[in-house]
C-alpha cells in the first residue's frame, strides 16, 4: 500500500538500505551541531559527513591521517579569526579560596532536544561565580534583563552565541537581590533563569 512504500523510502533515505521490512519508524534528527546530528540531516552517515567536514564536533574517531588534516583546518581558522572583542572574566583559585565559589550552569541538554538552563532556578552567595557550560552544542547566549538597582544587566551579560560543547562563561555576583536571565535564541521556547544572590 501507499504507506508502506512511503515508509520503504523514508527509511532507504535515512539508513542507506532498502530495507522494507524496517520495525522502527525514522526518528526525527537531533539539532546539535555535532556529526551524529548534521549527519543525520544531510542523510548520510557520520563517516561520510566527517569525510566532507572533518572538523565537526564529534569527528575525532577518524584515523590520524584524518585528524591531523582536522587539526591543521581548526589551528587555520583560529589563527584566521579575529580576536574577540568582549573577553569573558574568569574566577581564578584564589577567588574560591577567598570565599567565593563557582557554581556551574548547564546549558541546553545531554542529548540535545531541551532548551533549558539546569538549574533554572539557583540561590548563591555575593562573591560567588556562575558558570554556563554549554552542554549540547547548538548556539546559546546568556543576556539579563533585570538585576538588583545598581547593577548594568549588559555588563553582566554575554551575548555573543556560543555553540561547542564545553565552551563557557561566567559571571561573578558581588550585588545581593534577584536577577533574571535568558537565551535570546530560545527565549520563547521558555529558555530562562533565575539567580538570587544572598
């Protein structure tokens, strides 16, 4: 019937065969800019995507002849780049051993699929560091759009996206009171926080 061929081709798309008998319907890709997710969205297979783009998050189980022409590309474009314009401070040791703690933020979710900064919701002291990780590689920022009287939300805020998992940023609270937060590119997806610092 109609459906089973339809179904026949979806799944010769997605797997490469023509296996008409599959028992699992295709599964939606996933939206991280990794190899399983952008493989999965150019139907090919992640050997084949990594061959056309070695330097994608997720490539680096590729033979060392591979990987060393990955590592040349990513050295290029580092060197290529321009510098950043808006350095991001970092707490060193001596600001958790002055008291300070840093305190970790994941951002989006592992699988990718939830916009979500976890935990949403943190209570922290003045002195502490808030730091967002990015956890599922699709692009985030983090902009507040409201803090305690005296406090400039943008300088506190990073809104350039960021988009490797791992890659972080971090703000250090020294204003007690209430302050909220969101990621623009997902702000109606309901992509928000809040931190209060006692």
């Amino acid at each position: 019937n109609a459906n089973d061929t339809i179904q026949g081709m979806i799944s010769r798309n997605r797997t490469g065969r023509g296996d008409d008998n599959a028992t699992m319907p295709p599964q939606p890709c996933c939206k991280a800019m990794n190899a399983k997710c952008l493989s999965c969205t150019e139907n090919m297979t992640e050997e084949e995507y990594c061959g056309m783009f070695p330097e994608t998050i997720g490539c680096d189980e590729l033979g060392e002849e591979e990987k060393e022409g990955s590592r040349r590309l990513s050295l290029r474009k580092l060197l290529e780049s321009p510098p950043m314009e808006d350095p991001v401070p970092v707490a060193d040791d001596a600001t958790a051993e002055e008291g300070g703690a840093n305190v970790t933020v994941e951002i989006g979710s592992d699988p990718p699929g939830q916009m979500i900064y976890a935990p949403k919701d943190l209570t922290i002291n003045a002195g502490d560091t808030v730091v967002w990780t990015n956890v599922d590689g699709i692009p985030h920022d983090v902009v507040f759009d409201s803090a305690p009287d005296g406090v400039d939300v943008e300088s506190i805020s990073h809104p350039k996206l960021f988009n490797t998992v791992g890659e972080s940023v971090s703000t250090t609270f020294t204003v007690p009171g209430t302050y909220t937060y969101f990621c623009t590119p997902h702000k109606y997806a309901g992509m928000d926080g809040t931190i209060n610092v006692e």
